[in-house]
C-alpha cells in the first residue's frame, strides 16, 4: 500500500458533507481524521466531541486525541471545518434564543477551535477552511434566521482576521470560508423536496474543490477569501468576496 500523502482533519467528519469530503479524500490516498459528535467509520481516525463541554474544555480534549496521530512532531496538511446545521426563528420566535445557542456552537465554536488547533497544528503553506454561507454575505439580515446569520457573519469576519499579517495562523498558510447558497444534502432533500435541486451545489463540487486547494497551491484563491457558491442548471461558479 502507498503511503498516504497528507493528514488532514475534518471538523463535523460525521455530516453529509464531512462524510463526503472523509471518503472523497481517502481516494486520493490521504490521511483523514474525523472529529463529530459521532464517529466516521471511513475516516483513518476519529476524536469525538464531548458537546456538554464548554468550547475550552472541548478544544484541550481534541488537541489531547490529535497529538497521539502526530508523531514526531509531524503536522497537518489541512484542517476543513464543515460542522454546522441550520435553525430559523427571529426575535419573538419562541426557540430564538435555544437555536442561536445552537447554531453559536455547531459553527463558531468549532470554527474557533479549528483556528486555535491550526495556529499549534497546521504546516506552513497548509489550508483551513471555515463553513460561511451566502445569507450572511456583506451583512445582510436574515430576519427569519437570526441566530444562524450572525453565526455565519461571525464566521466571515473570523476568516478575514485569520488571513491577516498577524492572525496567528503559520506561515504562508491559505484560510477561506465556504459560501454556499444550499447544499445538495439527503436531510435538504427530505425537508425541501419540491425545490429545485439543480440550483443545489453537489458535495462532491465541494469535496473536489478542498483537495485541489490542498495539492495545489497555485490554484488557492487569495488568502482570506469568502468563497460564495453559486450552482445554476447543476453548474457550479465561484465569486470571490
């Protein structure tokens, strides 16, 4: 068996599109470990996610698990945090506050936690990237989803502040946030099933696209890009923003 090329870590590893981005990138002959709520019985490794921790405590766990998969003080090619969900409610919703916690955690807390563990883990010239969305592009209000826009909005700011000269993140290391406007995914599908999947972004889009940025450099956006996804009669188009 060849050896595997990289070690790559997908936050959320689990969900539709972590499950997709585990197997897509062991064909490719990379190292993937997955870290969810659950495990990934594709992935090379998994750590699993203590959810009543806080972010801290949940952050010293994953780094505890990832240092026994480096050895030799080896690093990581990538860290791709596609964890997250969707929950709706504005202000008089009686679940707003309940789904802002919700949607606070599942994408700012491992968005954090990926950051803080790419600043100690990640190699020079690697890639993280971080799960934006369209909604919340420039700010617009999502008044129908409250909580699931500013943590969005939250996201794209921490990815501009990361790309910066000195966020922290190593050398010549690559950092961009992922805009889709819906992704093509079974519970979208169950939930949404008179819409229009063609105007849906297929995962494997997404999957392609990480493990080209992660082989090759030259094809990397510039640093701290919100990369909006765009998909129209089942083709997809990038806008940098």
């Amino acid at each position: 068996m060849a050896a595997s090329l990289n070690k790559i870590l997908v936050y959320g590893g689990s969900g539709a599109l972590g499950n997709q981005l585990v197997n897509h990138l062991k064909t490719k002959n990379h190292w993937v470990v997955s870290v969810d709520l659950k495990e990934n019985h594709d992935a090379s490794a998994n750590i699993i996610v203590d959810p009543t921790l806080s972010m801290i405590d949940q952050e010293k766990k994953i780094e505890e698990s990832l240092k026994a998969f480096l050895t030799n003080d080896e690093k990581l090619d990538a860290i791709l945090n596609v964890a997250g969900g969707w929950a709706g409610g504005n202000s008089s919703s009686n679940q707003f506050l309940m789904n802002s916690d919700l949607m606070w955690r599942q994408s700012v807390w491992s968005s954090l936690i990926s950051a803080s563990l790419a600043a100690k883990y990640l190699k020079e010239n690697g890639v993280l990237t971080l799960p934006g969305a369209a909604a919340a592009l420039n700010s617009e209000p999502t008044p129908g989803m409250i909580g699931y826009g500013i943590a969005k909005a939250a996201i794209h700011q921490l990815t501009k502040s990361l790309a910066a000269s000195n966020g922290g993140l190593p050398k010549n290391s690559f950092v961009a946030a992922i805009l889709p406007i819906t992704l093509d995914t079974p519970m979208n599908r169950k939930w949404m099933s008179k819409a229009d999947f063609s105007t849906w972004t297929p995962l494997n889009f997404v999957a392609e696209l990480f493990e080209k940025w992660i082989s090759s450099p030259n094809e990397r956006p510039s640093n701290g890009s919100l990369v909006k996804l765009t998909t129209i009669n089942n083709a997809t188009q990038l806008s940098f923003h």
